[in-house]
C-alpha cells in the first residue's frame, strides 16, 4: 500500500516513558510517512480536499492502532535451537558448530523473520553468525520481507573448545566485507551493525578495532553486558585497569550513543552512571535472563537513572520472539523485585507498552523516525482487533468500563495482557502493508464518506 490512506479510529501511542495516550482520531500517511493526525472530526481536511479520493480503513470499536514493536535483542542464527536448551544453567556462551550450519538457510530464517512480523515486530537488532555469507542471506531476506533492521556479523577471536571463533585479522577483513555488502544494497530498512559477542569471547585488539569499524561507518554497535556476574570478575581480572565492567568497553570509545548493550542485570552504581553519561542504551530481555538463571534485571532503577531501555527477545534464551510476551515479562520481573523490596516500584503496562515501542526506538536511536503515532514519522503500526475470532479475549455483552475514555483504555490493556498475535490483524512497515488478515473495513472514499470513527 503505497499510495496515500487514511486509517480513523482509536489510536494508542506514547511520547515518553510517562506519556501514554489514546484517543479516537485518524492519521493520514502518504509515501510512508504520517502527514496528519488528529481527533475524531475530520471535516476540516476534508474541506480542504486533503482526502478527497484516498483509501479509507475505517477501525471497529473494538480495534485500536498502535505504533509497531521494536525488538532491541533478537538472535538468527539461535531460533532453532530446541527449548531443552533453557533448562540449564548457562554461566556463559556456548556456541556449537554442529548446530549452527544446518540452521543457516533461508528457509530457517523465513520462518524466523515471518514469525516476528506476524508478532508485529516492525524493527528489530538482529545477531547473524560468524560466517558472512550466511548473514548475508538473512539480510536478503530482510530486504524481501520488508522488515525494518539491523544485522550485524558476530565477532569472536577468544579460542574455545567449540572452535567457534576466527583469527583477528579474518573478523575485522570480514566485518567491513559485511559492512560493505549490506550498504551496497542501497536499501533504506535494512542498516548494517558491529556484533562482538561480549568481552569475554573478543579480546582488546578486537575490541578496538571493531570500534574503530563502527566509527568509520557511523553504525550501531551490539554486544552483552553482565548478564551474569561473573563476567565482571572474569573481565576486571584481565583488565585490572578497569575500575568496573563498562569501563572496559569505555577504554575502546565503544560507549555512545549508537552503542546498544543486551541484558544489563548485574550493573553497579558506576557502570550505570557512565552507560547514562555516554548515552548507552539497554535491551532488557526478561525471559532469557528468568530462563538461564542470569537474575532479575532493575529496570526501574535504569528508567530512574535515564538510561534509554528497550525490549528483546533474546532467540533461544527466552520462550517467545514476540515483544507482547516481553511486555508481560518485563511487568513480572519488576513486579517480583517489588515484592522483594518495596524501594524497586514495578513498571505499569503504560511503562511498559513504551518500552516495548518508543523506548525500543530510542535504544536504536530511531525515534526520530518510528516509535510512535507523530506527524514526521514512518508509519510502522499494528491494527489491533481485541476480538479477533481466532483470537484469546471473550466478548462478553456487559462492561465494567465507566466512560469512553476507560473503555478505550481497556482496549490496550487487555491486548497487553491477554492478547496473542491473532489480534494483531494487519503489520505496516513504513507504510507498506507486511501482514493482512482482512480484519478491518476497506472502502474507497467518496465525497459523501463520513470522516468520523464508528462509536
């Protein structure tokens, strides 16, 4: 759909971590991108003939648009690796050649990519493998799917009894290969990013000169921090200059704000003050961090510091792709530490909802495109039907609602909460319809078309 269009009908969005807003309106995007918003009258545009003769998709009551999830920690080459996998206690990174190579077709990272735009994954940060010709073929695939992403080729020079790591002068010729390959696309969505594992698996001259291969292309830079806390005595004991972990990462100039580091639960008090003072921002994967014994990461005490926090997924560390599950799981852990200690106040699902879109966006410093429903911005955006027929939510004919304005709310809320990927009946990715299950009316607008939401 990449003519101009208009969609009316309840619009749920947040402009900041305290900021949560749904009211009933329209949006009109034209070549991708949201040209006017407002609130339920359009008389006015339609007086200056700014929709005359546009494609019109007009929400159920019970339907709500809402900006698409961002992803901040997704893994391909891990998605299948079997739930067995999560039993265990995994004190570090265990990467195993026997299932990497069978797991790196097109075909495994169809199914992977479909299913996080079926989840309403508009964005995602994607880890690749070792090798560039099979990352390759997933940015192929990013390309032709129409996902907004980043993909970055792992890096890893630390020799381990896997044999899943290469020389260091092989990573740093082949990520710039990869860097190369992927900006000769030419392709707008999909941006190239620099992937060492974490500080155990790569040492000092790789770590600086990925650095250096991040500053030269002006890209995002992806890795781990303390997910469990060993790491921390295993890197300040081979870098006994380093007073804490993030200055190791800091000693390279890896700390800005294009760099993105996954998990975050064992931070001190420094880490947290210099990952704020270098603008670092945090993916806070709660499933993977519950499943794998890591620990329970205080994402209020980040949000407190200003840190920038978003969600993932985590591949195979967690039990879902989908960023609704991480909402939730992200609600659970807060709430735990809570229960635990009455200074650690959980996240609401408003909090939690930003997390999950804007705060996502803000992580991968694309806020100023995706996030949210704002003139200027892309329109990466889900259609959410509440009672979707194959979908979890009953309808039931009374209401505990008080006014319109609860009820709207309730939309979401019960979406957050109890909602799965059959509510969310159509995906756009900068304006292009990437998932369509004909759960809302299309009609072709005509002068005498009415412009106001059903109520």
């Amino acid at each position: 759909m990449d003519r101009k269009f208009i969609i009316i009908g309840a619009l749920a969005t947040s402009t900041n971590l305290n900021k949560f807003q749904i009211t009933r309106g329209f949006v009109i995007v034209q070549k991708g991108q949201i040209t006017h918003k407002g609130e339920s009258d359009c008389t006015m545009l339609k007086e200056q003939s700014v929709i005359a003769g546009i494609r019109r998709i007009e929400l159920l009551d019970h339907q709500f648009l809402m900006p698409g999830f961002v992803d901040c920690h997704p893994h391909g080459s891990q998605y299948p690796k079997p739930p067995s996998y999560q039993n265990k206690k995994v004190k570090t990174y265990r990467p195993k050649r026997q299932y990497e190579y069978p797991f790196y077709t097109s075909s495994t990272y169809a199914k992977m990519v479909h299913k996080l735009v079926r989840y309403g994954t508009t964005t995602a940060i994607y880890y690749g493998s070792l090798h560039v010709d099979k990352t390759m073929e997933l940015v192929r695939l990013l390309v032709q799917l129409r996902q907004r992403a980043f993909i970055g080729k792992v890096n890893e020079n630390t020799e381990n009894r896997h044999n899943y790591f290469n020389d260091i002068h092989k990573e740093l010729d082949d990520t710039k290969d990869f860097i190369e390959k992927v900006l000769a696309l030419g392709n707008d969505l999909v941006q190239p990013f620099v992937a060492p594992r974490f500080a155990v698996s790569s040492d000092s001259e790789l770590m600086a000169g990925l650095a250096n291969i991040a500053s030269q292309y002006n890209i995002n830079f992806h890795s781990y921090i303390l997910q469990y806390a060993c790491e921390a005595r295993e890197v300040l004991r081979s870098h006994p200059d380093c007073q804490h972990y993030a200055a190791f990462f800091d000693k390279f100039g890896i700390l800005t704000s294009k760099c993105v580091l996954a998990h975050a639960v064992h931070l001190k008090d420094p880490d947290i003050e210099l990952l704020k003072l270098r603008e670092v921002g945090i993916a806070h994967c709660p499933a993977a961090n519950t499943r794998l014994h890591a620990g329970l990461c205080p994402v209020r005490k980040l949000l407190d510091h200003n840190l920038k926090v978003g969600l993932g997924s985590d591949g195979c560390g967690g039990n879902s792709v989908s960023i609704l599950d991480a909402i939730r799981r992200a609600m659970d852990v807060s709430t735990h530490l809570e229960l635990q200690n009455s200074e650690n106040r959980g996240i609401s699902w408003k909090e939690a909802f930003y997390l999950g879109t804007l705060g996502g966006a803000r992580v991968l410093n694309l806020a100023h495109k995706v996030g949210s429903l704002e003139v200027g911005k892309e329109f990466d955006a889900l259609v959410i039907d509440i009672y979707a027929p194959e979908g979890p939510i009953d309808v039931y004919n009374n209401s505990l609602d008080r006014n319109a304005a609860n009820y709207d709310e309730s939309l979401v809320q019960r979406f957050l909460y109890s909602g799965n990927d059959c509510n969310i009946t159509q995906v756009y990715v900068k304006g292009h319809l990437v998932k369509d299950d004909a759960k809302v009316i299309i009609t072709e607008s005509t002068s005498d078309d009415r412009c106001t939401p059903r109520q």
